[in-house]
C-alpha cells in the first residue's frame, strides 16, 4: 500500500523548508540589524549625589573609541568612560549639580569590527534625559502661623510648602535618605503652651519624588533598607503625618536616623522615674518593632554611615556599638581620648571628633577608619560643628573665638579647611550670635545658616535654639560656595535650624 502523507506533515515539512531558505538567505546577506541603546540607566530619573555612574548598554559591539569622541552631554557633567563587552560606563569626577537636566546624545558611533575588511555600521542616533534633585531646604517656621512648622522651601521650584498641622510644634528633624520624607518630633500645642514638653516621633511627606539608586549602577543599597525603597517611583502629596512613636509610657529625649533611613536610635526615659539612671538607648528598625540597647550607657550618640553601628560617648572615651548584635554593650572599637563625634565623611572612610585637652583648649581631629587620627587646630573657644565638602577635600567649621577681654565672650565664625595641607581659612564672622545651626548643599555649591533674635527669659515663644533659649525672629542666609575670595550670604526669608535635602 502507497504510504500518503498526512496533512499536517505536509504543512510541517513545507514550514521547515521555508525557514530553512529564510535562514540560508539572512546568514548569507550578513546580520542586517542596526546598532543601537538598548537602556539607559538613568532615563527620565531624578539622580543626587549618591548616584557616581550611569550605563549606556548597547545591542551590538561598539567602537569605544568612537563612543568616546562623539559622547555628549549638556551641560557638561565631568567623567571618565570605562566599559565591559557591550556596557559602557561613565563614572562622575565631580559632584552632579542639584536643580539641573541633562540631555545624554550619541551619534555617528560606528560598532567594532569583526575583521580588517568589514564595513562598520553606523548606530541609531540616541537621546537620553535625566535631571539632578530639586535644590530644596527645610525649616523650623518662627513667624505667626508658620512658628513651630515644618517648612519646605524649593529653590528649584521657586515653591514654598508648610509641611506639619499648626497643632503640632516641631523641636528636632531629620532627611530621610531620598528627601522624600522628614522624620521629626514634636509636641501638641496645647500640652506645650502648659510647659509640658513630651514630644511623639512623627514622620511627614515632602512631595518629592525619592530615586535610589539603580541596583545594577554601581551603587549599593544597604539590605536592610531596602523595604524602605520598593515604591520608588512614587510621589506623595506634602503633608502627609504618619505617628511612628508615641509618649505613653516613655519621653523622647533625642533621636538619630541612619543614613540609609533604615533604623531610628532613641533615648528615652520612663515617665514615672527620675534622675539619669532611668535613661535607656532603643532602637526602632524599618519594619521592625521597639527594641532595647540592653546594657547600653552613655551621653550623646551618632549612627555611624555604615547603619549598623553607634558611636557613643562612655566615660573618657568614645565606644563604637553593633545594632544588628543580639549582644550590644561590646565595643567594636573604643577612641580613649575624644569625647564628641561631630560629623561623617559620607563613604565612612573618616570623622571628625573633638578632643578636650588638659588646659582647657579643644582640638579638632580628623580620623580615618584606618585609624589615623591628625589634629586639625586647637582652639581656646568652642569647636560648634564641622562637614565634610562633598569631594573630602575640605572641612566646613563652626568655631568660636573667645574675647581678651575681662568679660568671657565667644564670637562664633565659620571655617574651612583644606584636609591635604591642613590650612585653615577664616571665611566669614557671626558676631552678637551665640548659637548657630549649619547646613551644606549635598553638591557643595551653597551653606545655610539662621541669625537667632533670642527673646526675653520669661517670653512665652514657643520655637527655641538649640540651647533652650527662646526666640522672638530668625533670618536665614545662603552662602555660595563656587567664588570664595568674594563670600556675600543673602537672606532667603525667616527660620531657624535649616537643613537641605539630600
């Protein structure tokens, strides 16, 4: 008998032959797709200064020396290419200005070539956008309905937003990471108008749209942090208070917030007792419970920049505590001779802490996570607060000078000094000021700082320095930074204690 085919194996023995002459034709015209980006890390995203690179990644091969000549971005953003098979790199020099858009363009880029008689093909013209953080600031409000308010000033925007209810008054504040959020503390108006301070940790939204940075950028998110970033393109309205810690049972005595926003460390004491035994150390992780630093004692504290320890003043010394032990009060490390951490280097490579001397001086150190430690001045007046420039290069001081005269008087002014050659420059003067709060733009381009009016002992003024005192009014200055042989601050309205946004 005559075997005859089925119809379906007619169909898909004809399909096979097809493909296989449609295949024969492509591998013998050669590969007709075009060159091109197939991502841009950084498209339409809002990057700070965390953010040190983005990647062009490409379909084919390319020519990386043309790349290269014909890379443009406007306004020009310093860098240095690197790339690896068909991902390109470009890693910023230069801290990424704040309130900016950039435009990335490739053209006329040919692919590499497979062999000496191939004849390149030329990419498809790319255009890539991407903008800096808005240049935008928060305040403590002094004046009429906005005393005690959390205050978000854009610059970027020319927009200015009350941040917190008028129930609510604000003593302390901290930026979460991204700028997105403000965790703060705060009294109702009612229980601190009867002298009653017994503040609740609150966190408020700033509006801002938070980008971390791309996983696959060359950026590192600390683990623990990153329920904190799984909305990430989201943007909240301003204004929106959610209580993270009441007052029920313990006062809130001061508060810190790690770098990366995912942990809250706290020192509070219980309502009932008294004296400075009952003050405990806790710590409240993002998504986590409560929980106590067992053991833990001592005076004023900082989160180091890695999130998952503490420095803390103990006795002589300063103790470097784990977080994440289940064992806390055993010292990482322990610095006999300081006693206050005042700042960070972002990286945690160093930080800066002040060293009381015998003959009633300060000195101020520079010490590295490799444990050298330089002094940097000494100084018969107080040594306020100290930042580090976003490059590491320089050291921004608030320092005070104490009168010859027979009256004990300190004048505070601002300093900045070079790290290479440990030269102090004096760069501006605060006379009749006693306390000063300081802030540095996060791309280094601009320092915020109030002018306290301080009001009567016995006035009812709600807002107060960072010394208890009172205040009636409060001027805000900015001060750029790009041309400092002519240093002029101008006022930018009223507030006290003003912080940038990361």
């Amino acid at each position: 008998m005559k075997y005859r085919p089925h119809p379906l194996d007619r169909i898909a023995m004809t399909v096979m032959v097809v493909l296989t002459i449609l295949i024969g034709i492509i591998i013998l015209g050669g590969d007709h797709t075009t060159p091109m980006v197939r991502e841009f890390t950084w498209q339409d995203k809002k990057v700070g200064i965390e953010d040190t690179a983005f990647i062009l990644s490409f379909n084919r091969t390319m020519d990386w020396s043309s790349v290269e000549e014909h890379l443009s971005l406007t306004p020009a953003l310093p860098g240095k290419l690197s790339w690896s098979g068909r991902r390109l790199a470009y890693t910023l020099t230069e801290p990424i200005p704040y309130g900016t858009e950039f435009q990335v363009q490739l053209n006329q880029v040919e692919e590499a070539r497979r062999s000496p008689n191939d004849q390149p093909k030329v990419m498809r013209p790319f255009s890539g956008l991407f903008r800096s953080r808005d240049r935008a600031y928060v305040y403590l409000g002094v004046n009429g309905e906005e005393s005690g308010r959390l205050i978000l000033n854009n610059l970027t925007r020319k927009r200015k937003t009350v941040l917190t209810p008028a129930d609510l008054v604000v003593t302390e504040f901290k930026p979460y990471p991204y700028g997105d959020r403000i965790l703060f503390a705060a009294t109702h108006r009612d229980q601190e108008t009867q002298g009653n301070f017994n503040p609740q940790l609150y966190t408020v939204t700033t509006g801002l749209q938070a980008n971390p940075p791309n996983f696959d950028g060359g950026n590192t998110i600390v683990s623990g942090a990153i329920d904190v970033f799984l909305d990430r393109e989201s943007v909240t309205a301003p204004g929106q208070i959610e209580l993270i810690l009441d007052n029920k049972q313990y006062q809130i005595l001061k508060f810190d917030l790690a770098v990366d926003g995912s942990r809250i460390v706290l020192q509070r004491a219980p309502k009932q007792g008294t004296g400075l035994g009952q003050v405990s150390l806790w710590q409240l992780p993002a998504g986590e419970s409560l929980k106590p630093l067992d053991n833990v004692q001592g005076g004023d504290f900082l989160i180091a920049p890695d999130s998952r320890s503490l420095v803390i003043a103990q006795g002589q010394g300063l103790a470097i505590l784990p977080l994440d032990s289940a064992v806390n009060d055993q010292p990482l490390g322990f610095l006999p001779k300081f006693g206050m951490v005042l700042s960070f280097a972002k990286d945690g490579s160093a930080a800066t802490m002040v060293k009381f001397n015998p003959n009633f001086t300060r000195s101020l150190f520079l010490v590295t996570n490799q444990g050298q430690q330089t002094e940097l001045l000494q100084i018969s007046g107080s040594i306020l607060s100290a930042i580090f420039g976003p490059k590491k290069e320089r050291l921004y001081c608030l320092l005070t000078q104490v009168s010859s005269g027979e009256q004990y008087v300190e004048t505070p002014y601002l300093a900045a000094i070079d790290l290479k050659t440990q030269q102090e420059t004096r760069l501006l003067d605060f006379p009749n000021q006693r306390d000063i709060s300081m802030s540095l733009a996060p791309d280094g381009s601009a320092l915020l700082f109030d002018q306290a009016i301080e009001a009567s002992p016995d006035s009812e003024e709600r807002v107060q320095t960072n010394q208890g005192s009172p205040v009636m009014t409060s001027n805000l200055w900015l001060l750029p930074l790009q041309a400092e042989q002519r240093l002029q601050p101008y006022t930018v309205g009223s507030g006290l204690n003003p912080q940038w946004l990361p």
